[in-house]
C-alpha cells in the first residue's frame, strides 16, 4: 500500500512539475517502477531466475561488446565515433557506469553460478561436469571482469575487488555457520579464483593503462566538489535544492574550475541529500541497507539453494552500488538505476518466498506437535 502511494505520488508529480523540476522526479519513478513491478511479478522461482537471467545478459552482451572496444580497437559506439581510442565502455559514454553495470550484473552471476553448483551436487551429478561447468562459468565471469578493468575505471575495479572479497567473506560464513549442514557449498575460493583469473587476464590485454589511471588519484576536484555540495546540503537540510535541480542549483556552491559546469556531485549520498533533503535521503539509504542485510540473511539461513544463490547475487550487487556511489553517480543513470531497482526487487522477492516457506513450515510443524 505504502509503496504504491508513492509511486503515484512521483508520477503525479513528474506530470505536473514544469519540465525543468520533473527530471528528478522522473528519475525517481523510473527506480519505483523497477522496484515495484520486479517485487510483484517475482514471487515464482521461474519469474525471478528468468529476470535475473535477463540482467546477466545484459551485462554479458556489453561486458562482450567492451571487450571488441578495448582488445579489437573498435573506436565508437553502433555509429557514434568515440575518439577515446582503446577503451571499453560498452553502449555507455561514461566509464564508470559501464563497470557500474557489469559489477551488478557479475554479482547475480555469481549468484547463479552457487545455485547451479549446489543443485548440481545434490543431484549428484557426475563430479567432472560439474568442475568442468563451474570453471566455464568462472571464466566467463572472468572475462566480464576483464571488460571492467578495461574500462579503466578505478572506482569500477575497486569495486570489483571489494565485491569478489565481500562474496568469499559471505562463503567463508556460509561454511562456518552449516559446517555439518548442506553437504554441498560452493567453495569460498572460487571467489578468489575469480579475481585471480581477471587479474591474469587483465595482464595480457594492457591493464597497465588502468594503473597508470590510478597513478593519477590525486588529481581531480572531486574533494572540493564535495565539499562545496556539504555547504549545499547545509543551506537546504531538509527537503535540499529539489529533485533533479542539483544541475542548476551548484553553480552558487562552485568554488572549484569555474570554467566548468558540474552537473552530478560524483557522490550519491551526497547528491540524493542535496537535492532531497537529509531526512528523506536517510529513508532511501536506509532501505538499500535493509534490503541488504536480508538478502545476506536469506543466504545464510535458508534452505533452498535457489534461494540462496539469488539472495548471494543481490547482497554483492547491492553491495556493489554501496561502495561505488562513494565516488561516483550511478543512481543518476536511468539505466543504472532501473536495473539496481530490479535487484532490489529480487532481493524482496525472495526475502518474503523464504518467510513465507519458513512459515509454512513452522505452521505444519506446529499442527505434527501433540
């Protein structure tokens, strides 16, 4: 009910703000209408492991295209003339939202890689086609890592690297908390293989020009940018500039390369409470937390493996956005946000199948008990 009010409050709004005010609120329903329409149409298994085949895809098809960019030399976008030279950024213009994708999208691979894994150990499968699957996946996802680095986007493989952590930590409990439960675990070094595989790969296909990128972190203006957007935010505190109206509104707050006009504050925290206001921009960070921390709790306590992989991929997709919005804007992006939106919603779809499952079950256990 609460979600549906405010979805028809955002499109309300995006149709009756002049053009100028409605971008933001467009945006906003654009990451509503992910979020909604994926949490009410997943609640079978074939509905969110068919969208979360979707989302892999989608990100293995640019992933593949940014790898003919960087490795073919292939300069341009369909017909549009990049000029960037080697360079992998798949249909995207900016870097930093290619790998934003593709870390999203490797994170419910992964996820699908631990279910069919699992499945395939219980269903005793013969152990050389279930290694010979799992080191084709594991390259393939390789590969979409190599396309990250190639990007060159330092954010983008940070991330990356603190993603493929997170999933072994995440492993690393899994193993810990059922030692002499689920007989059949993806092994928490296949995490470790991952990222040493990218690495390897990267090697051979000049990831030296990613290091050199990162030779260069201590130029830039995003800290003055930063700290300029705090003034902002400490001028308009509770309900900020407007949504979509940071754009317009920082040229006042500039104090840094006035010869430019900045129109993102590389910072989604920063921005979503700048444009906002702190109290509401609290309520939608909150959420993404929440929905993080169930999603991690989903794959610790449940007993269906498809569950559990998809709750994996949602908890290090999730995770993904949380540590890259530190320094950059992918909440910004419609495409972006649409498809983080979907993962949220996957992650509340199968949050509530778990409980509904766990409650089925406390309810038949209940009526067996004299």
């Amino acid at each position: 009910m609460v979600l549906g009010l405010i979805g028809a409050w955002l499109i309300a709004e995006a149709a009756l703000r002049p053009t100028l005010e409605a971008r933001g609120y467009v945006l906003a329903a654009i990451g509503w209408l992910g979020l909604f329409t994926t949490w009410w149409l997943a609640a079978e298994r074939r509905v969110r492991d068919g969208i979360r085949n979707v989302l892999i895809a989608i990100g293995a098809g640019e992933a593949l295209y940014g790898l003919i960019q960087a490795v073919g030399g292939v300069d341009q976008i369909g017909s549009y003339a990049r000029g960037v030279g080697r360079l992998a950024t798949g249909t995207y213009i900016n870097r930093n939202h290619f790998a934003g994708l593709l870390n999203m999208t490797l994170a419910l691979a992964l996820g699908a890689l631990y279910t069919g894994y699992v499945e395939r150990r219980q269903r005793r499968a013969h152990g050389s086609e279930t290694v010979a699957w799992t080191w084709l996946i594991i390259a393939c996802c390789a590969a979409v890592g190599v396309a990250v680095f190639l990007s060159r986007s330092r954010a983008g493989s940070l991330t990356l690297v603190a993603m493929l952590f997170f999933v072994f930590v995440l492993l690393q409990a899994e193993r810990r908390r059922h030692a002499r439960g689920h007989a059949a675990r993806l092994p928490s070094r296949v995490a470790a293989l991952l990222l040493a595989a990218t690495v390897a790969l990267g090697l051979g296909y000049g990831i030296n020009a990613l290091m050199q990128r990162f030779a260069q972190m201590g130029e830039g203006a995003r800290p003055q940018i930063y700290g300029d957007t705090l003034r902002m935010i400490g001028d308009h505190p509770w309900l900020g500039v407007g949504p979509g109206m940071y754009r317009l509104r920082f040229r006042a707050y500039q104090t840094v390369d006035l010869s430019s006009h900045f129109v993102q504050a590389h910072n989604d925290y920063l921005q979503a409470a700048a444009e906002w206001g702190i109290p509401l921009a609290l309520l939608f960070w909150g959420f993404i937390v929440w929905r993080w921390s169930r999603a991690i709790r989903v794959f610790l306590t449940s007993r269906s493996p498809s569950r559990r992989g998809l709750a994996l991929g949602c908890a290090a997709a999730i995770f993904t956005i949380l540590v890259h919005s530190l320094v950059d804007f992918n909440l910004q992006l419609p495409a972006n946000l649409l498809i983080f939106s979907i993962v949220l919603g996957l992650s509340w779809a199968v949050d509530q199948s778990a409980n509904h499952t766990h409650g089925r079950a406390g309810h038949a256990g209940g009526a067996q008990t004299p």
